[in-house]
C-alpha cells in the first residue's frame, strides 16, 4: 500500500520565493511544461490503478494538459510513469 502524506498549510507569504530564487522561475514566455510522476503500484492492483489513471487522465485534459501518458516500466513492472504536458 503505497504512503499518505499529511499536507499542512504555511503561514501567508512563506511560499513566496526570495530574489535569488525569483530569476528561475517559469514566465508566460516560458512556454509549457512537462510533468512526469511515479507510482508504485503492487501487480494485483494494476488493473485498478490503470481505470482510476484514466480518470485523472480526463481531470488532467480539464485543467489544460495535454500529451498525456502512462507506461509501466518493463523491468520494474511495479512502476508506473504519468508523464504530461500543462501551459504555464
């Protein structure tokens, strides 16, 4: 079974980036960027796991992804790879 993580929210303003980090941060100008995102997904949930993916492939579509994937590692069957792309 795969972990769960706890989200906390920050105080206002903590997120925001220092100057430093501010001339590395993608603009409009930028252009889109690629997602890729693993799971490990133990072999009799595979089925499962690849009918709930095409959910949140949908869910994905609505928020402005495209060129989605999944694949499923060959030597390594329980990794699974999510890879889209999202305009900034």
């Amino acid at each position: 079974m795969g972990r769960r993580f706890e989200l906390r929210r920050k105080p206002r303003g903590a997120d925001r980036p220092s100057a430093a980090q501010d001339k590395h941060l993608a603009t409009c100008r930028s252009g889109p960027i690629i997602v890729e995102m693993e799971y490990r997904v133990a072999s009799d949930r595979a089925r499962s796991f690849y009918a709930s993916m095409l959910k949140v492939r949908s869910a994905r579509s609505r928020n402005g992804a495209f060129a989605w994937s999944l694949a499923r590692d060959i030597s390594a069957p329980e990794l699974w790879v999510e890879r889209f792309t999202c305009p900034i």
